[in-house]
C-alpha cells in the first residue's frame, strides 16, 4: 500500500556530507521525497520525539546526540515505504547492519547510527507530524 514515513539524517551523516548520497538511495529504491528539511534541534524537541525511549539508559546521550548539529528531515512516500525504508537503513546497530544499507555504509556506533526511520503505521503518522503541518507535504500523485 502507499505510505508515508519519517526519515531523519541525523547529525554524524550532515557532517560527513552524506545526505545527497542517502536521499539518493531513497529515491532510487523507489520512494519519493514529499517533504524535507534541515533543522536544528533543541533538546525540548529532541526530546518529545524520543518520549517512548525517555526511561532508557541511553535516552541523555541520544537526546545530546540528536542536538549536536543539525538534521535533514523529510517525509518519504511510495509503496510500502515503511518497512523499504527500514530495509535500506539497516540494523539499528551498524555493527550488526547488512552490507549495503545506509548504517552499514555511514553509522559509526548505535548513537552515530546516520539515519532514523519510522518503525510502524502509527508512529509514521506521529513522527511525520511532529516536523510537518499538511501544507508542507507535497504528494507527487
Ligand atoms: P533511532 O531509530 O533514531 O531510535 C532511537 C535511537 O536510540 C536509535 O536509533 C539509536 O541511535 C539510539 N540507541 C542508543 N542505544 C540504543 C539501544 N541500546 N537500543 C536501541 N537504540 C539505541
């Protein structure tokens, strides 16, 4: 089915200038780029987006991570683009990612893993919303 996800190139990857290389692999597995942009974020809004993982041990450094430059956020749509996008990304840790995704390529830890993505239905729906208001996604058709 058609679907939207959130991706996040997360600040280790803008760094290394990696973000061309990474949307490209979006675009050429067959997912469109419908929304996107950098942003800054602050630790409130780092935060929010973490909420489930706040009672985690890793959940200070992630949120000091995910605040320590900035990040390209965008909305990738197409058929099941939910699970494509987990698929390109690889595992969560990139020493345990398959060669060729985006972690194993570009993460160097489970902190500085390169790219997020939206995990299920629900949370694609909140996540995109947590970055974009409807008028700044722009479906393709
Ligand atoms: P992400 O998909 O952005 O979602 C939560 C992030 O927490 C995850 O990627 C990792 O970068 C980071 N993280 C750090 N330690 C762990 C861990 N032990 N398990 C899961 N995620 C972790």
């Amino acid at each position: 089915a058609q679907e939207r996800t959130l991706s996040i190139i997360k600040p280790d990857a803008v760094a290394k200038n990696a973000v061309g290389d990474i949307i490209s692999r979006f675009e050429k597995a067959g997912l469109q780029v419908v929304a996107c942009k950098m942003v800054s974020l602050s630790q409130e809004k780092a935060e929010g987006f973490y909420a489930e993982h706040s009672e985690r041990p890793f959940f200070k450094d992630l949120v000091s991570f995910m605040t320590s430059g900035p990040v390209v956020v965008q909305v990738l749509e197409g058929d099941n683009a939910i699970a494509k996008n987990r698929e390109l990304m690889g595992a969560t840790d990139p020493k345990k990612a398959e060669a060729g995704t985006i972690r194993a390529d570009f993460a160097t830890s489970i902190d500085a893993n390169a790219v997020h993505g939206s995990d299920a239905p629900e949370s694609a729906q909140r996540e995109v919303a947590y970055f974009f208001s409807d008028e700044e996604i722009c479906p393709r058709g």
